[in-house]
C-alpha cells in the first residue's frame, strides 16, 4: 500500500511541530520570552495598502494563508528574493496587528495572541524594524519596500528603506530581506494561527476557506 501523502494543512503544522499545538507553542514562548520581548496588543486600525488586497475578498485570512505557508512550510523560497520577503512580513505584520486588537468576528480570536505578538518582535528584530512602530507604518514602508525591489529601482528601494520605522542603514536592510535567519517563533504563529482558522473552518463556524 502506498504510503499517504500529507495534506496542506498537515504539512504546514508538521514543519513546526504545532501536533498537537498548544503545549508546544506555548513552551517555545515561554523560552524565547527572555530573548525576544513582545509589544503589547495593539489597538490601531489596520489596512492592507492600496494594490496589495486587490481580488482578495477576506485580508486577514489571505495574510493567514499566506504567512503560514511562507514562514512555515517553504521559508527557503525567500531566499534571494527581498521583495517576496518584505510582503511576506508585511502581512504577517497586518495578520498579528488585526488578530491581536478590536476583533471584527469572534472567530478570528486566536489562541495565542502572545505568540504572534513574540512571532512580530522576532521578525522586527531580524528586519531592523523598531519594536515600537506604529504597525500601519510598518506596513506601508514594508510594500514601499517590496514594490521599488521588485521593479529592480535599486534607488527606490534604498529610498524606501531609509529611516521611518527602519533602524538600520538601507543598504543593511535590502541584505537583512535578502537573506533572512531563521524564524521559529514567525514560522509557529504562522502555522498557529492557520491550525486555528481551520479549526474554526472544520467546525462549520465560518462559510469561507482560507484555500
């Protein structure tokens, strides 16, 4: 008999180690705590930039899909490739701001919240990113980011990393996307918060799917 293959949503909760989730994503936590402190909930309303929504009609379940499969299924895709990088982060940055402030939908409440908030200060911290900007901010500087380095305007991109929310000199920045370090706590809040919506999905909670 032919051995199963792993479904989608297997593979990407096996990568991190998130079967079952919550001991493990919480003990993880618990160890980075002191390494990587988290920013509070936040409370701002959040957008996705004009351009990077487009044809998407649910946002917070595009940026779960998406940073689940980015960060923990396939985060070697990223290598090389600053602007897929900076859009990777930057929804993650959207899903952590909205999943963690004024919820819309009951459903949406994760199960760890201060596991994405510790999986957004690993992420600030690896990017040069301050721990205390605002996360609409961040955002738009990270699609600025991400639109001038796909366009291959190595001045726009330089430009676009330049001060703001950034820490570190642009050029340091452009070399931080095109070569990330390991994520493990992005990668296990990603595959946490995904777990969670398809949870939700498998319940019969919500009519849409977040593939």
């Amino acid at each position: 008999m032919p051995a199963r293959t792993m479904s989608c949503d297997e593979t990407i909760l096996r990568r991190v180690g998130l079967l079952p989730v919550a001991g493990a994503a919480l003990l993880l936590l618990s160890a980075c705590a002191a390494t990587v402190a988290p920013a509070p909930m936040t409370t701002e309303s959040v957008s996705l930039p004009r351009g990077a929504d487009t044809r998407i009609t649910d946002p917070v379940r595009h940026a779960v899909s998406h940073t689940s499969y980015v960060f923990a299924t396939a985060p070697e895709q990223l290598a090389g490739r600053p602007a897929e990088a900076a859009e990777a982060a930057l929804y993650y940055e959207y899903m952590a701001a909205r999943l963690t402030g004024p919820y819309e939908r009951v459903e949406y409440r994760p199960l760890h919240p201060q596991l994405l908030l510790a999986g957004r200060a690993e992420l600030r911290q690896a990017l040069g990113i301050a721990p205390t900007a605002p996360a609409q901010a961040t955002i738009d500087s990270l699609w600025r980011v991400a639109e001038a380095t796909r366009s291959g305007n190595r001045e726009a991109a330089t430009q676009a990393a330049t001060g703001g929310v950034f820490t570190a000199p642009p050029e340091q920045t452009l070399t931080r996307l095109a070569s990330l370090p390991p994520l493990p706590m992005v990668a296990r809040a990603s595959a946490d918060a995904y777990g969670h919506f398809r949870s939700q999905d498998m319940r019969g909670s919500s009519n849409r799917r977040l593939w």
